[in-house]
C-alpha cells in the first residue's frame, strides 16, 4: 500500500512543472482576453465606420437623383423647345417651297 501512495504522490519537480504550465495557461487565456476586448473596440469602431460611409452614401444618391432629375427635366424642356422650333422652320421651308412651286407652276 506505501507503494500505491508514493507513485499517486508526485515528487516536487512534477508540481513545480505543473505550477508552471498552468501559469503560462493563466497568461495566455489573459492575453487572449485582452486580444479579444481591442478587437471588440476595432469592431466598434469599424460599425461606426460602416454606418458613416453608409449615411454619406445615402446622401451622395439623393443629391445624385435630385440633379438627375433636374437634368432630366432640363432636357424634356430643351427637347420641347427644339422639336417645336424645328417643327416653325419645317412649316416656313414647306411654305416657301410651295409658294416656289405655285409660282412656277403659274398657280398664283
């Protein structure tokens, strides 16, 4: 039975090992913590990153939509105005020429 009890028995350099390598488990779990709060900041501060590019992106495409819109509208009017002016000179060029063409053949 002495002999059961001194082998479950260990001897000094056994603890002093053990002592150590469970400190060096100590130090890195608490490194690992430390590791683990700054990346929770970074990912804080990346959140409020992402949320600001969001907004501006947001704003950016309503000052887009707005201007494309006004362009938009710039181009019907321009549009409007330059078909009806073309349409004034197609009617006056139709005119003349048919007016030539009476006089030519002694319609009028």
């Amino acid at each position: 039975m002495a002999a059961v009890l001194e082998d479950d028995v260990m001897d000094e350099s056994q603890v002093a090992r053990l002592v150590s390598d469970v400190a060096h488990l100590q130090r890195d779990s608490a490194d690992m913590k430390v590791d683990i709060r700054d990346g929770r900041k970074e990912l804080g501060s990346l959140k409020a990153d992402v949320a600001s590019l969001r907004d501006e992106m947001h704003t950016s495409f309503a000052s887009l939509r707005h201007e494309m819109h006004v362009g938009f509208a710039a181009l019907h009017e321009e549009l409007v105005r330059t078909s009806l002016s073309n349409r004034i000179w197609m009617f006056s060029f139709a005119g003349g020429l048919l007016a030539v063409m009476a006089h030519g053949f002694k319609w009028i």
